[in-house]
C-alpha cells in the first residue's frame, strides 16, 4: 500500500509539472504572436467599424474606418473623409480583439502610402481642413507633395483662379496631424 500511494504522489507530480510546462509554453507563444501584430493590422480588421480616433493636435475624430495604408488610415466622420497620418495617432478606442493577416510585400494596398493618398487630394483640387500636430489649423488646397511634405495653400480654388494672393505652406508628413475633405 505505501508503495502505491509513493508511485500515485510521483506520478501526480509529473502530471503538474507536464501542465506547467505546457501551460508556460503557450503563455510564450502567445506573448511571441502578440509581439508580431502592428497596429495597422488591427486597424484592417476592423474596417468598416465605428472607431475613435485621437489625433496629435487634432483633436478627436469619430467615424467609420474607411480605409488602412502602411503609414495612414481613412475615416468616414459626419459623411466627409478625414485622412490621418498613423505617426500622428495617439489613440484608437473601438478596435476588436483580432487582427487581420499582415500584407505580403507585394500587396498594391501596402505600397499605397500617405504621399499617394494625398497626391490624390491635390489631382482632386479638393478644399481641405489641414490640422498639425501644433494644433494650428487652415482651410485650403493641397498644391503638391513632395517625398516627406506636402504644400498647402490657404484659401479655395475659386479664389486662387480669382486670382487672390494665397499663403503656401511647406508641411512635412511628420507635423500633419488631420486632413479633413469639405
């Protein structure tokens, strides 16, 4: 009988110490996967869901996530797009817990770029809300974009071709914070 009870302690004592260890490799599995996901690809799942944004000097933006660059994410606030530098995001409340599979190297939607986004207000001649990370703020038009800045002119496009004298801003992507379309 005591052999019995010895051989049933040992063998209790390996069972717990097997489910430690199996129970410890998981934890670092898991910690190891959770190392690898980025910011963007959780963003990615979640587009199409309500999100709040916080902006570096631009305040809050509420909306639907529209679209997720490598450096930029596009949100749907009050029917109007709001574009948003990802170096200029602070915070994101409303992200579910899964993220999407990183893009391959080779996926067009990774190559897209916040230069590409916004070389595509300045082809639209689109009015914009220009926000920096300061905090200061303009109404105008992108003229162009350059490899890390875009130029902004203050004032509409009617009053550029009315031929009023416009203020041209030189705005490196790192000091933008919210590009709003009107």
């Amino acid at each position: 009988m005591r052999w019995e009870e010895l051989f049933a302690d040992l063998e209790a004592q390996l069972d717990a110490a097997e489910r430690a260890e199996h129970e410890s490799e998981v934890a670092d599995r898991t910690r190891r996967e959770l190392a690898r996901i980025r910011l963007a690809d959780r963003l990615r799942a979640a587009v199409g869901s309500a999100v709040t944004v916080t902006a570096a000097g631009g305040g809050v933006v509420r909306g639907r996530l529209a679209d997720v660059g490598p450096d930029w994410l596009l949100l749907q606030e009050d029917g109007r797009d709001a574009l948003l530098p990802a170096s200029a995001v602070t915070g994101v409340v409303g992200l579910p817990g899964r993220a999407a599979a990183p893009l391959p190297a080779t996926a067009v939607a990774g190559r897209l770029t916040l230069g590409n986004a916004l070389r595509g207000l300045v082809r639209d001649r689109a009015t914009v809300r220009v926000t920096t990370v300061d905090g200061r703020s303009w109404t105008g038009t992108l003229d162009r974009v350059g490899a890390d800045f875009v130029d902004s002119s203050e004032g509409t496009p009617e009053e550029a071709r009315a031929g009023q004298p416009r203020t041209v801003q030189s705005v490196p992507f790192t000091a933008l914070a919210v590009i709003r379309a009107l």
